[in-house]
C-alpha cells in the first residue's frame, strides 16, 4: 500500500505541470481564460480589457513591443543534400512607432525598431543587426505593410519548400511590401522581398509569393504562386540570372470542429515548377505532390510531411541558398518528414516548444533533429491576444 501511494504521488508530481500547461493552451480556452472563473479575476480582466478599448479609440496612440527569443537546433544528419549541424541562439526584438486612427476607423502604424540576433558562444563578430522600419494600414480585413516587415505580420506561415529554418534564423524581416485580405471565408495574401540590392558586390535578387485560401465547412480549397528571381552584380554581364517559378494548388479538410481535439487536418498539393538559367538557357519543369498531416491535442500533437515528385532545386549546386530559400531536402525525389512536438508551455505571450523530428529521403538515410524554442511576446502579454506559435518565427 505504501508503496502503490508513493507511485501516485510521483504520477501526480509529473503529470500536474502537464496539465497545467494544456490548462493555459491557447486552443483549449487562452491563457487566462481559467481565471475567468473568479470574480475578482473577472472584475481585474473587464477593467483591462475596458481600458484596452479606450486606448484603440485615440486619434493618435504611441505603440511598442518586444519579443524574444530563443532556439536550439540539433541536426543529425547524414544526406548530401545537407549538412549536419548545431545552431544556438537567440534574438532580441525591440520596436516603437505611433498608431493613428482615422475617421472611418482605419489605423496606421508608423513602426521602428531592430532584430538584435546573437549566436551563442560567440562574440560580437557574430552579432546581426537587421532593421525594422515599415508602414502598416489596417481596415475591414485589409491589411498593407511596406518597408523592413516582421515576418509575423503574415496571415499564414510559408512552408519549408518556400524557406528554410536556417533561412528564417538569419532572415527575419520581409524587404518590400505586403497586401492581405481575409475574413471568415479565407484570405489572400501578396509578398515582395527585396532579397538583394544590387553593387558591385551584390546580387540583385528578389521573390514574390502570392497565396489564398478558401474555406467552407472544413474544407479548404487554395494555391500559390511563387516567382524567385536572381540576378548578377552591377557591371558584372558575366554572372547569369537564374528564375524559379512555381505554381501550386491544394485542397484539403479541417476537421478540428468534428473531433474532440484541438486541432486536426489533412491537405495535398501539387506543385509544378519551372527552373531557368537565362544566359546558358538550361531549363527545367518540375512536378510533385506534397502531403501535410497535423495533429494536436492539449499540449502534444504530430505533424507528418511527405513529398514525392522531381528534385524542385536543380540549380542548387551552383547557386545554392543564394538562390534557393527552401529546404534543402526538397532535392530529393521522395522525402519524409515527422515532428512530434510538445508544448512545455504555452499561453497568449510565452511558447515554450519542443520537437523531436524525423526525416528520410531517397538515399535511404534516416535522421533526426531536436529542436527547442522559447518565445515571449510583450504585445501577448498586454493585450491578452488568443494566438499561438505558428512555427519558428512565423515564416
């Protein structure tokens, strides 16, 4: 008997910060929402959010954030399509900027601010400074941002085949403009990154994507487009410029309201791509089927991506992440990957994520990744908004 109330007590000092933390999921019912419960809680809760509205309805509101964050990532692998490797670190986001609100009820937002990256274990020769500096305008579900944009003011996330976690690590801001329409039925979204002023030095390179998405009863009807163009150095007419094109369309089912799970959905794609290298006048046409499956219930779920299709990076070996923003997995012609992720913590202002993923191409080799991210949000924390992590740095 001693012994069977000793093993209950160790099951319920492991299990209870578990449930505290799919207590506090934001897909169960929002941080805050289990104080809502208490009346002193309710009455704290209605004068903020009282005060919250007051602020919104000022003609002119000053504004400012913070987010930081922190990301370890193990890579075991063992393909010649990538190398293995360990990146550590973390990055400091501060910005301020003004909000005006017009008579009609729209809001501009004048914003400044910079991505402080630090490798850890370095110096100040490894430190990265990227500005943030954009204009945002928001009215009825329109949504239009230009300049140095976070990539978080993005409806929804680009997937890996569009840009790489590494790529997303160093490249944090969108360079250019970005349109979005959305309401309940789906949304539309335009993007232009600047990738590249061109110098002497420099290349001139540039990407447009433009997606959307329709939604009804669960079912999900979409596309993309995606044009990456790189081009040579100023008073350079040896270098050749490089296009890479792809057009995409998907259809899917969201059955999260039908399940007793917080979230569940399936979705395929195909993807055909058009590859070209304009002074040698090399091209290639690619095609693929992509295949997404998600899964999350409380604070535990699987994501599982397969790919099956022609090497969609053909100019990789001579361009390399210059050129291509995605995966570099994606050269394979069958490829496989599988997250099995945990939320340590999860609220409207903090992500605290674990993930143990799994990856397979066609040279037959099986590796393994562990990832860890923490993430605070100031702008969560104040407004109490529903949200919750989207992927590394919501590329």
């Amino acid at each position: 008997m001693d012994k069977l109330i000793k093993y209950i007590g160790l099951i319920v000092v492991v299990l209870l910060p578990l449930y505290g933390a799919a207590q506090d999921s934001v897909a169960v019912r929002g941080f805050w929402g289990r104080y809502n419960k208490s009346p002193k809680m309710l009455a704290v809760d209605t004068a903020f959010i009282r005060k919250q509205q007051v602020l919104e309805q000022k003609t002119v509101r000053f504004i400012y954030d913070v987010d930081f964050d922190t990301y370890f990532d193990n890579r075991e692998y063992r393909s010649s399509y990538t190398i293995p490797q360990t990146i550590f670190n973390f990055r400091l986001s501060p910005s301020v900027g003004v909000r005006l609100r017009d008579r009609v009820g729209g809001k501009h937002d004048f914003v400044a601010g910079v991505r402080y990256t630090q490798r850890l274990g370095g110096n100040w020769k490894d430190v990265q400074f990227d500005p943030t500096a954009y204009y945002r305008w928001r009215y009825k579900g329109f949504d239009l941002s230009m300049g140095a944009i976070p990539y978080e003011n993005r409806l929804r996330p680009l997937q890996d085949w569009l840009l790489y976690d590494s790529i997303a690590y160093m490249h944090p801001n969108i360079q250019g403009a970005l349109l979005q329409y959305h309401n309940h039925r789906g949304y539309v979204s335009a993007m232009a990154d600047w990738r590249g002023a061109q110098t002497t030095e420099r290349r001139e390179m540039f990407r447009v994507v433009i997606d959307g998405e329709f939604q009804w009863k669960g079912l999900m009807v979409g596309g993309l487009g995606h044009l990456n163009h790189t081009a040579g150095k100023a008073n350079d007419a040896s270098m050749a410029p490089y296009d890479d094109l792809h057009l995409s369309a998907h259809v899917g089912f969201n059955a999260t309201e039908y399940v007793p799970l917080d979230s569940l959905s399936i979705q395929a794609a195909y993807i055909y791509g058009y590859e070209r290298n304009r002074k040698n006048r090399v091209t290639y046409q690619t095609h693929g089927l992509l295949i997404e499956f998600y899964l999350n219930w409380w604070f535990i779920g699987v994501k599982n991506t397969f790919y099956y299709g022609d090497n969609m990076q053909p100019f990789r070996h001579d361009m390399g992440a210059l050129m291509y923003q995605g995966d570099p997995f994606y050269q394979s012609k069958i490829y496989d990957r599988v997250d099995l992720f945990l939320y340590l913590y999860r609220s409207s202002f903090v992500d605290f994520y674990f993930s143990y993923n799994f990856h397979f191409d066609d040279q037959k080799a099986f590796q393994e990744q562990q990832q860890l991210f923490v993430r605070f949000n100031l702008d969560g924390l104040m407004s109490r908004k529903e949200g919750n992590l989207r992927g590394l740095f919501d590329k």
